[in-house]
C-alpha cells in the first residue's frame, strides 16, 4: 500500500493551544435506561473534541468516529460515559470532552380522563475527561405552563399566562437520578404540567391548576432550587428558566446556579 503524508502530525510554528478541536453534529444509536421499560432507545447527536498541543498541527478526526464504532450498532449509558477515557487513548490527548444530546419519551397520563399520550423531552449528557478525573453534568429541557401572580392579583377575571421551558443542570454524588425523577422535580416547581392529549375534562383541570399555582420565572427557579438543595443525591445545580410571554413582546428570564460543587 502506498505510504500517505500524515499532515496532522507534521508540527507548527505559531506556538498556539487549541481548547477543542474534533467532530459535531454525528448521529448514532443509543440505550437509556428508563424506571418504567428498563431501556429506551433513540438517536443523539454527538460532539467529541480533545485538547490539542501548540506542536502538533492538527488532530486525527476519523479516530472520534472510530471510538463511537467501537462499540458496535447501540450505545449504552455505561459504553456513554468510558468515551472521554477511550478518546484520550486513540488520540493521545490530556483532556477529551464529550457531549450527546438525545429526545426522551415519557408515556403521560391526562389528569382526568387518562388518556396516554407521548411527551418527548430533551436530554443532553455533557461529559469531561482528563487523565486523572471526569466530570458528568446531565441536563433535561422541561417544558411547562407558568401564569402570571400579577396578572391574577389585579384582574377581575382571568389571568396571562405561557408555556415555558425550564433547563436543569445537575450533578449527582454517588448514584444517578432518573431522568423521570428530574423532569417530575422541575413540574412539580410550575404553575402546571404539560400534555400531548388532553380532552375537556382535563383542558378544564389544567387551566384551573395553572390559575390556583401562580408563579413569576423567579419563582419557578427558586422553587427548583430549593427541591434540588433538599435532594439527597444533586451535589450541584444550574436552574434556567425562560416564559415566552403572552402579552409581551419579550421573553422572561431568570437562572439560580449553586456556586460550588466537590
């Protein structure tokens, strides 16, 4: 076989770090555990990166997809978390990032009738490696309903009120939680849930729910907080909420993150 220029290894001159370098936007199969079928499968999109040496000229790009290869046509959680440590290997890096982002489907009952639909919400798994540790932050954007405390203190009938995703970072001490348990934490924290399917009865009880349960984006964060410093297993939180207001031509916004974590 002919011997090829292996570019990337040829080194450089302008004596400059790169933070990441690598591959985004890669689609591969995964396995997540759920509480209620023991596995779930779906498609992440993957980032994986390394740092890179002022020497050297560039990384080997293919490497990243080959690690992912490795480990045949499904993913799973535990095969999810080794990555940055096997990218560290094949590329030779000192420190590796890796980042997947994924749907999540939960079977949701209506409040009344209980008619099943399907409610998907996003997962991100955001993982860094060096040598010597890891770090692993899981995130879910929570969709809810929040109405306006103002708006129903000062009107004689009714009230504003939107629908509103809130992003919850955590990280946990020993065992993992659920990503059912955090998205259940986060609704709990809102004027009312949100569903695929509802009918009259139920359309009826979420609007009665949401007017009975006011919250400001402030207290949406702040309720999540407190539930996440109460929580036994979250070491470290990042609250993120944003209302998309419906009597505004702006969104509202406000973030609670616990400043230190061990």
């Amino acid at each position: 076989m002919e011997t090829l220029s292996d570019i990337q290894n040829e080194p450089d001159s302008r004596n400059l770090d790169i933070d990441r370098v690598g591959v985004k936007e890669l689609k591969y199969p995964i396995q997540i555990r759920d509480k209620e079928h023991s596995e779930q499968s779906t498609v992440a999109i993957f980032s994986m990166a390394v740092d890179l040496p002022p020497e050297y000229k560039g990384t080997h790009m293919s490497r990243f997809v080959e690690v992912l290869n490795s480990h045949g046509p499904v993913l799973d959680v535990h095969s999810i978390a080794q990555l940055p440590a096997e990218i560290l290997e094949r590329l030779d890096a000192q420190r590796a990032h890796v980042k997947l982002r994924f749907p999540f489907f939960l079977e949701k009952p209506a409040p009344v009738t209980e008619k099943v639909g399907m409610m998907d919400y996003e997962v991100i798994f955001d993982i860094d490696g060096s040598r010597d540790e890891s770090d692993f932050v899981v995130t879910v954007l929570v969709p809810v309903t929040t109405l306006c405390p103002c708006s129903k203190a000062i009107s004689s009938r009714g009230a504003h009120n939107q629908r509103g995703v809130v992003k919850y970072s955590v990280r946990f001490d020993a065992e993992p939680v659920w990503i059912e348990d955090l998205i259940q934490l986060v609704e709990s924290c809102a004027s009312s849930k949100l569903y695929s399917l509802l009918k009259r009865p139920d359309e009826k009880h979420v609007t009665e729910e949401a007017y009975d349960n006011p919250v400001f984006v402030e207290d949406l964060v702040r309720n999540v907080a407190a539930a996440s410093e109460n929580h036994s297993e979250i070491s470290w939180y990042r609250v993120e909420a944003e209302n998309f207001e419906s009597i505004h031509n702006h969104n509202a916004y406000a973030v609670i993150e616990k400043k230190a974590h061990p």
